[in-house]
C-alpha cells in the first residue's frame, strides 16, 4: 500500500511545487467510499471507472462528482472502449447517457483504450484505435473539459494517440515496466520525441 492517503498527500505537494498535479485513479467499485481517505490531499483530478458498481445510479455518480468538486480537483470518469471478454464495452450512447447529468461537472474524460482486467494494473491488450473512435466521436464535442487515453500507450503508438486528440496519455506500463528494460527516464524522454 504504497499509495496509502499520507504519500500521496507529500507527493501531491511535491508535484505542485514543481508545476504540476496529481491525476489519482481510484481503481475500485466503490470510489465515493475511497475518495474520503484522500479528502485532505491537493489532487489535481480524480479518475475513476464510470462503469464501477456503486455509481451505475445517477445519484451516486453525481455524488462521487461533488465530492470530487469539493475537494477542487476535477472529475474524470473511465470510460473502457476496448473491454474485456468478461466485461464488454458499453456503447458509446449509453455512455453519454450515463454521464449527461454529470457532463458540465466533469472537466476531464479518461478512454481506456485497450483491453484491461476491469480495475487492473495489468495489461490484457493493446491501443484498440477501432473500438476508441466512436467515443471520441460521439463524447468529444459534448465535454467542456479536457481527453486523456491511456491503455496501450507505447513509444508505436502515442503519436496516433496524441493526433486523435488527448490532451492527456497515461502510460504507466511503458514506463514502469517497459519489455526492453529501459528507465523511466529514457522511456519518457522517448515518449516526449
């Protein structure tokens, strides 16, 4: 539990310090319930999986957007384009549907653009271009906020994805554990050529 409530807190000031914020994925079916332990952190934005249990009913994911409000960071749902055999993508509609409560209080949409274990870390697929391209076409005009793809994001492949329009790439994979052993460093001066 490395990124336990008291680092991130440190981290997100160092990351202030510097210029920049913190982007924390809550990774759970209950993200209303995760976020209070993070109440008190300076977090930039909080991601979290649009189609998580617990805020599948309008008046949990409005909730879960104020409380993120409340703490002045911006919300930014997860919306998985790519899904897994056991848990199918939803259609772009329903999608829209879902969030259109929420749309104005959303600053920042976040496709998972490749195939994922529902709430994982680990990797199950690669950048599904196909699947991303009726979200960014039915989604991208409807938010006043910003895009950010993750899922897939690869030295091959950030340049499709920065022109599809992501103001935004997560790429923790490629990074942290990039196949031919390189630092982060030279991973992410690579990604930023």
């Amino acid at each position: 539990d490395v990124f336990d409530p008291i680092f991130v807190a440190r981290l997100s000031e160092a990351l202030l310090d510097r210029g920049a914020f913190l982007n924390l994925h809550l990774l759970s079916d209950r993200p209303l319930d995760h976020l209070k332990d993070y109440r008190s952190s300076p977090i930039g934005a909080v991601c979290f999986q649009l189609d998580a249990i617990a805020i599948k009913e309008e008046r949990e994911l409005a909730a879960l957007v104020a409380a993120i409000r409340d703490m002045e960071a911006v919300a930014s749902p997860v919306i998985e384009t790519a899904g897994v055999r056991e848990r199918p993508a939803r259609p772009a509609e329903a999608v829209l549907a879902q969030l259109e409560p929420v749309l104005g209080e959303t600053g920042l949409l976040t496709f998972q653009a490749a195939g994922t274990g529902a709430r994982s870390s680990q990797p199950h697929g690669s950048f599904d271009e196909e699947s991303l391209r009726p979200y960014l076409t039915r989604l991208r005009d409807a938010i006043p906020g910003a895009v950010q793809i993750q899922g897939g994001v690869t030295g091959a492949t950030i340049g499709r994805i920065v022109r599809l329009g992501a103001d935004f790439v997560v790429c923790g994979t490629e990074i942290f554990r990039h196949p031919e052993g390189r630092s982060p460093h030279q991973v992410v001066g690579a990604l930023l050529e």
